[in-house]
C-alpha cells in the first residue's frame, strides 16, 4: 500500500511558538517514513490546500526545520478564512478532497483555535462521505486562551509573560514621572471576549500599590463612573495609576466599546481602540495627563521573551498530534492537562473535535476580584506556571537570528482554482 503523505497548515492569528508546533509535527513525521511520506504545508493555510499551493517541507533541512522552534509567526503563512457548510458550499469542499487526492494526502493536520478546529472537523466528516478517509487531527493554538478542553493553549503562556512584563516595565516608568507628568498609563491587550491576556498582567503586581493597578474584563461591564472614581483612587494613594484593558471591554448594554463596525473573515467584530476611548475618558472626568499604548501584534511575535513552558508545549502537541494519526486516532485534538500546579506537572489528553469547535471559554468567575478590576490569588495560581522559563532564540549582531523559509511548492496536479 502507498504510504500516504500529510498536509499541515496555519490558521488564524499567529503566534511566538506556532512555528514550534509545527517542528514538531514535521520532525515526528521524518521519524516515521515508513508510515507518513511528505509533509506539504498550505501557503497561507487552508488557501494552500484550495489553491493547490503546497510547500514541499522534505526540500527543507534538518537544521532549518529546527530552527522554527525558536521562530515567531506563521512561517508558512496564515489566513483568516472559514469553511462554509457542507449545503452552502459544495465546491470548496469537492476541491479539498480533489486537491488531497491528487497529492496522496491521508492526513490533516491544521493549527489553530476554534474556527480551525471547526474546519478540521468538517474535512474529517466530508472526507468520509466522499469515501476518501482523511485522519484530521487539530493542533491547538490561540494567544487568548479560549479554547475549552484543554487546560492552557499553545501561544498564550508567551503572550502571558510579555503582557506581565510590559506593564511592570512601564508602570516604573509612570511612578518616576507622575510627580510632574503622566498620572495614568493604560495598555490595551488582545482579547475579544475572554480576558486571559488582561488577566496575566495582575502577574506583575507582586506588593499592593505595584502596576498594574485596574485590569479590564470583557467578563465584566465597563461602568464610566465606577471606573473613574476607581483611577482616581489609586492616583491619590499611589501618585499614578497603570491599567491593562481587553480590548473586548463591553459597556452595561453589552456594547464593545471599540466596535469599529467592521467585520474580519471569521464575522467577527473588529475592534481596536479602547485605550484611547479610555485615555479620553480620564482626561475629560479627572483631567490627568494619560498616555496609552496598543501591544497589538507586539504582544504576539514576541518570542525573543517567549515562556520556555509554552514552547515545549506547543512542541508536544505539534509531535503529539502525529502520534495520534499514527496511532489510526480520528477528528480529535491533543490537549493540555494539567496534574499540578505546585509543582507544574502537565500530560497530554484529547478531545473530540466536534466538542471544541466554535467554542469559547472565558474566564471563571472566581478568577476576577469581586469588584471587577484585578485577578484573584486561584487566578494567580492558575498563570504563573505558564510564563515560567526562558527560551532565548540564537543572537547573530545583537539580533535574534529567526529563519525565513523558501517556500519550494509542489507542481501543479489541478486545474487553477476559481475561488
């Protein structure tokens, strides 16, 4: 029998150890030639697989494949493009599996968060209806931590530890210029309707009076009023006042406060802007001076300050989910579970793809101060594990020495996709 060849793919946003998911994925694989031949990644995701752009990862060395473990962003790129149903769009779906057969794929391998995951699910059931079975397997990956099912995911422990250390950094900046400048200092984080990346920056505050003073939730409702005599509080204690605010941060109506009116390919909201919306707020109801800044894809691609916790998971998973195929494991995805927080001690589990797909997991209520605007100590205790340890990428004049792969892509089999 033909040894069948895989097909990995990036989807969505990025993050500081994707790259490392997929080291993973094709260092098992070379592992196993008798059983899996090629691996193919989709140029820009899924897009790869409809367009029949497929990078031939065996034209890549040993030394480079390695190297994107210590590499941020897609390296194969990635997309934000979600499958349709089945009866809304037949087409995409009969071009996957012809795209598939045309290259000898047996195996799927897509990285990503719930959208992905959805996707993953939906080529697993297609694939068996048209009666060329495909072993799908998900990796996860999302920098906000919502995926359900899985205790922590791959990319958020980095962002976790960058946010952390951010706001510490500039809330001494703030400290030792409040006496005669800047009072109040707001850091807007990712996260639309989870607040696990705001949440991580209650890490810094190590003595009461440290930044970050207020976090913003999505879980909780923005009241203007209760916030303000909240920041005026800390000025007066502490001279200065350093807040971390979610983007998704929603007012008593449930309206995101940065709602631009716009949506991305998901059909998501697309949002951007609380902190100024805030800074405006401050100024206008207790006159301080208010500087703000937006981490955006900062907090994302930082892997030069990347959690070494996080990056040897989301090796493992990466090199877990191959196993999984290996193992003739179907439509499921590899998850983190934890045994132990003190110690950190962690294992890998799994879990119906069908179950994760297009879910979102938010913040437990006892994680968030009863009076909405910090972490609490089981919150705590929930995220320092994640940011712990370093994993310096190698530095070449003073800079982190990232690869940039050339991307060698297979000859066409197909006719040229038309959508």
């Amino acid at each position: 029998m033909t040894v069948k060849n895989a097909f990995y793919a990036q989807s969505g946003g990025v993050t500081a150890v994707i790259n490392a998911s997929a080291c993973g994925v094709i260092e098992t694989a070379r592992q196993n030639p008798k059983a899996i031949g090629n691996v193919y990644a989709g140029l820009n995701g899924i897009l790869g697989a409809l367009r029949e752009e497929l990078i031939d990862t065996s034209k890549l060395s040993a030394e480079t494949i390695a190297a994107l473990k210590h590499t941020p962003s897609g390296a194969f790129g990635s997309c934000r493009y979600k499958l349709k149903g089945l009866k809304e769009n037949q087409a995409e779906y009969d071009r996957l599996m012809a795209v598939f057969q045309a290259h000898n794929i047996g195996y799927f391998f897509y990285n990503g968060g719930g959208d992905s995951q959805d996707t993953a699910h939906k080529v697993s059931q297609i694939s068996q209806s048209v009666g060329y079975p495909i072993q799908c397997i998900g990796i996860p990956k999302t920098i906000d931590n919502d995926l359900p099912f899985t205790d922590n995911c791959p990319g958020f422990g980095s962002v976790a530890k960058y946010v952390a250390i951010s706001i510490l950094e500039a809330g001494l900046d703030v400290a030792s210029m409040a006496a005669t400048s800047t009072k109040v200092f707001i850091l807007e984080v990712m996260g639309r309707h989870a607040g696990w990346i705001a949440a991580s920056s209650g890490l810094a505050q190590q003595t009461p009076g440290q930044a970050p003073h207020i976090i913003l939730f999505p879980e909780v409702p923005f009241d203007p009023d209760t916030f303000c005599a909240a920041v005026k509080q800390h000025v007066d204690t502490y001279g200065y006042c350093a807040i971390v605010a979610s983007e998704g941060i929603k007012d008593t109506n449930g309206n995101f406060l940065s709602a631009s009116g716009l949506k991305d390919a998901f059909g998501h909201a697309q949002l951007g802007g609380v902190a100024p919306t805030l800074s405006q707020c401050v100024q206008t109801n207790l006159g301080y001076k208010c500087h703000w800044a937006v981490s955006d894809y900062l907090q994302r691609s930082a892997r030069h300050i990347a959690a070494a916790v996080d990056v040897e998971q989301a090796y493992a998973l990466g090199a877990e989910a191959v196993k999984f195929a290996l193992a003739g494991k179907n439509a499921v995805m590899p998850t983190i579970v934890r045994k132990s927080s003190k110690p950190y001690a962690w294992e890998i589990g799994e879990v119906a793809l069908e179950k994760v797909a297009n879910q979102e997991h938010k913040m437990p209520a006892d994680y968030i101060r009863k009076d909405g605007f910090h972490i609490t100590p089981a919150c705590r205790a929930y995220l320092e594990p994640l940011i712990q340890g370093e994993a310096y990428p190698p530095y070449v004049k003073g800079l982190p020495d990232y690869v940039r792969l050339a991307h060698s892509l297979v000859e066409r089999q197909l006719p040229e996709w038309g959508g």
